[in-house]
C-alpha cells in the first residue's frame, strides 16, 4: 500500500514539473477558464497549452468541462491552490535564507578587510 502512495506522489510531482503546468495550475487557482483564457493570460500558443493540459488532465490534476463550444478547465481539488502556495512559502523562505548567508558572507569579508 505505502509503495502505490510513494508512486502517486511521484507520478503527481511529476505532472506538476514543469513551468508552464505550473502558470496554467496558478491561473486555474481562481476559478475555472477557458483554453483561450489561458492561452491569452500566459501569452502562448494553442499547442503548447493545450499539450500541457493535456498532461495534467492525464494525471487527473485537471479537469475539463464542455459549455457550448468551448471547454473550461477546473482544478480536480481545491488542495492543488494550497500546495502551490505551500511550495511559494518554501520558495520565500530558501530565498531569505540564501540571501541572509550571502549578506553573512559579505559582512565578513568585510571584517576581515578592516582587521
């Protein structure tokens, strides 16, 4: 059972491992849009979004609904939103702390220039 989870996990992460799933999820974040929304918010071509979404479809991280002539996408769980914000605070937090190591290591090499 731990294995099929561990394989979820792995195949989930890898639908999401890439920039534009990445742009397209965000977008979908506040509410459900049409391809040719999300090809004018991302300023990309047709195929290349739908490519991408076709991916995310696949792994069930989004769904596609029919209204008249156009299909709008939803995320599959609201969950999603949250994960991305998750890894936002991850992203912010590698960053301050990158940041502070380098003003440390410039501070002391500034210390030592005074010695």
């Amino acid at each position: 059972m731990e294995e099929g989870l561990q394989q979820f996990k792995a195949d989930f992460f890898k639908a999401l491992a890439h920039p534009l799933r990445i742009r397209i999820l965000e977008l979908l974040v506040d509410g459900k849009k049409s391809v040719n929304e999300i090809q004018d918010c991302l300023e990309k071509e047709g195929s290349a979004v739908s490519q991408q979404l076709s991916v995310l479809r696949a792994k069930n991280i989004v769904y596609g609904e029919k209204e008249g002539k156009k299909v709008y996408y939803s995320l599959s769980d609201p969950m999603i939103g949250e994960l991305l914000g998750v890894a936002k605070d991850i992203f912010n937090n590698h960053l301050v702390h990158t940041i502070s190591r380098l003003e440390e290591m410039t501070s002391n090499g500034s210390d030592e220039e005074n010695n």
